[in-house]
C-alpha cells in the first residue's frame, strides 16, 4: 500500500494563480499569493477580448485575467470581435473596477478569476449585452453585431 507521503502534489502558481473551490483545500497554504474570495477594487491593465480583461490589484505584485461573468463576446477573428472588444476597451481600460466575485463560481476552465465587472454601479456585462457586444453565457447566437448598436 502506498504511502501519503509519496503522493507529492503541486499546483502551477504562475500559470494559475487562482486556486479553483476544490483546490483552495490542498493548495491555499501553499500559494505565494492572496487569494480572490470576496468582492475587490482593481485597475484595468488591457483588455484581452470583448469579454477577458488582465488587471492590478494592490494585494498582488502581477497581473492577472479576469473572465467577465455572464456574457459570452465573439472571438477577435470572429464577426463583431474586434468591435467587442474595442467597445470594452474604451468602457474600461486604464480605470478602477469593482469585481463582483461569486464565491461559488470563482474560477473557469482555464484558470481565471471569474467576476462581474462594475464601473460607478454599472454592470459592463449587462451593458455589453444590451448594446449588441456580446451573448448572454451560454446562447451561442450567431456573431452578428446588429447594425443598429455599432459604435462609430
């Protein structure tokens, strides 16, 4: 029978720096970092796509990605990518955000900090979907900006 000491676990901290729910039980003592468990005020740094942005919290000496909760943007080489993201670039970057954190469902698939995302009390998640930026999560509608909604 093997013994516990031979099952030797790690987690990539530089890769992932958020420890998903099942994770914060083995690897919380171990991170290098504070981890993300209730609401933050952060900076934006840039904006990756219509819906991932990368930012600063002053816990933290690194940037990392945020996930923005509930929406669903095209992908930068899919129709109305480039617009989203342009769109979230100017509602966002560069300014102060508070992140909304359900402590539930914190981090996604590939390892981001998944978070609602408010500017003086706005929610962009909600205000992208209703300028025609993004999807609510999970409708996989066509990537067709309506021409009503484009920005110019």
């Amino acid at each position: 029978m093997p013994r516990i000491d031979q099952f030797k676990m790690e987690h990539d901290f530089e890769k992932f720096p958020e420890l998903s729910n099942a994770d914060l039980n083995l690897f919380y003592f171990q991170s290098p970092h504070k981890q993300i468990l209730d609401d933050i005020v952060v900076d934006v740094t840039k904006v990756t796509d219509g819906d991932t942005i990368k930012v600063k919290w002053a816990e933290r000496d690194f940037e990392f990605p945020v996930r923005i909760l509930d929406i669903d943007a095209p992908e930068l080489n899919e129709p109305g990518g480039l617009e989203s993201k342009a769109w979230l670039t100017g509602k966002i970057l560069n300014k102060e955000v508070d992140l909304r954190i359900s402590r539930r469902n914190r981090v996604g698939k590939w390892g981001r900090l998944l978070a609602r995302v408010e500017v003086n009390g706005m929610n962009i998640g909600q205000e992208s979907i209703m300028f025609g930026f993004s999807e609510p999560f999970g409708s996989n509608q066509d990537w067709k900006i309506p021409e009503t909604y484009k920005w110019r």
